[in-house]
C-alpha cells in the first residue's frame, strides 16, 4: 500500500472484511432510540390508558400526571413527567461499560473497531470532563433498582382494569419489559461488583459466592440484554401510545 493510499484511507485499516457495519447497526438503532425517547417524552400525552403505564413515564411523580404514582412534585411543575424520570435510565444506559464501547465506537469513531485506527488524533481516555462522569455508573444503578421496583408495580397494575381483575396483551407487554429490564440491571457490571465481587475471599460467604455465581453467568450476556431490553422498552410505550390513542385496540384474555 503506498502512503498516498494511506493518506487517502481515512481510516487506516488493512482489514478487508465489512468492519464498519456493527458501528453502523449501533448508529441506527441507538440513534433511533434516543431520537423516539426524546420525542415520546416531549409528548407529554398518550402514555397511559387504564391500566398501563408507559415506562418512559414512570413512575409518575408530579401532580399534573395522568396516571399519579407518587405525589413528589407539586404542581408547579408544568413540563413532561418524564423528564423527571427518564435521566435515571438514560444516564444508566448512557454510563454503561457495554454501551460506552458501542457508542466509542460507533459516533466518536474511537476506534471504529478492532485493528481500524481512531478518528480523533489524540487519545484522552475517560480522564477528562464530561467522560469522568461514567464513573457514576453505580449510583445510576442504584437509582435504576427503584425505578425498576415501581416498573414491577406497574406490570401488577396491568392487572387490574376499570371493571376489575383481567389481563391483554398489555399485561404481558409490561411483565416483559419490566423482566428484560431485570436482566439488563443483573448483569450490571456494577451488580457484579456488589454482589460480591469486591470480596477477596468468598470462602466465608457461601451464600454471596452463589449469587455472584449467578448475575456472573447474566453478565456474560450483558450486551444481549441491553438491546433486547432496549427495543422492548421502546416498543412497551409505543404499544401504550398507540392503544391511547386508539389506533389499535387491546386484545383481552379474559
Ligand atoms: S448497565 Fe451495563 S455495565 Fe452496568
């Protein structure tokens, strides 16, 4: 290869196969997903219809909310409820091991993929501001077990419709997301860590060793969950959208 060729190929690569499709699939389907969430938040209405919940909106904590789970916020409050709500998992997603390598790669180019040279001439790491922040990875997954909580509550609650117990495909919508959103949260790095893995023995800690043992094994499958639970979760409040606003209609079991 002589150097004008390599001048010319801006990303200096000898690899032949097509490397830049995963960064490709990345771009689209995070970048879809942050473009929708945005939009479903400024919203600010379809996203309850008696008796689910959008999880983009839960749990609901100011006084002008459709459906209110926790009166936290008066109602001064005047924006999207969601707003209130969706910084905790975006800044979970945002801060994630696995999601920082995808995004890296895929928007900042950094580096495209293994044996593709950076985009950037210079390479910083996460030393500097705003990328020190990824280090508040495990206070977003405190906060995202709360939120997850009430998702749990919310899935319970599709249950119980104006004229009494009952369940649709809604039901089972939200029992989904709120068990895809569960093993995304277990096989947290940060999970890991709890659960034990900052022990240096576990010869005392039985009990500890097997629950580790457990999310360890989740963790191997750590980027599935994080897409799979990432679309659902897109999907449940398109789903609720929808059925809000009457373009389609729930289809109940009994
Ligand atoms: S959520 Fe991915 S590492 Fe914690």
């Amino acid at each position: 290869m002589s150097d004008k060729t390599l001048t010319l190929n801006q990303f200096r690569t000898l690899r032949k196969d097509a490397w830049w499709k995963e960064p490709l699939l990345v771009v689209v389907v995070l970048g879809g997903f942050a473009i929708y969430a945005t939009w479903a938040a400024f919203q600010n209405a379809h996203y309850y219809v008696a008796p689910y919940l959008s999880p983009f909106y839960s749990p609901c904590l100011a006084e002008n909310c459709d459906h209110l789970t926790l009166p936290l916020v008066g109602s001064w409050w005047n924006l999207s409820p969601a707003f209130l709500i969706l910084w905790v998992p975006g800044g979970f997603r945002a801060t994630c091991y696995y999601y920082r390598k995808a995004y890296y790669r895929s928007f900042f180019l950094s580096p495209p993929a293994c044996a593709v040279r950076d985009a950037a001439k210079n390479y910083s790491g996460e030393s500097r501001f705003p990328f020190l922040l990824q280090n508040l990875h495990r206070y977003f997954f405190y906060l995202s077990i709360v939120i997850l909580v009430f998702l749990w509550w919310d899935a319970i609650l599709a249950f119980r419709f104006p004229e009494g117990f009952g369940m649709g495909v809604g039901t089972i919508v939200l029992i989904v997301n709120a068990f895809l959103l569960t093993l995304f949260s277990l096989s947290c790095n940060s999970c890991r860590h709890i659960s034990g893995g900052y022990l240096n023995s576990f010869h005392s800690a039985p009990l500890r060793y097997k629950f580790w043992s457990f999310v360890s094994r989740l963790n191997l499958r750590h980027m599935e969950y994080a897409w799979v639970s990432l679309i659902w979760v897109a999907l449940t409040d398109l789903y609720v959208r929808l059925l809000s606003m009457g373009v389609i209609h729930d289809l109940r079991f009994f």
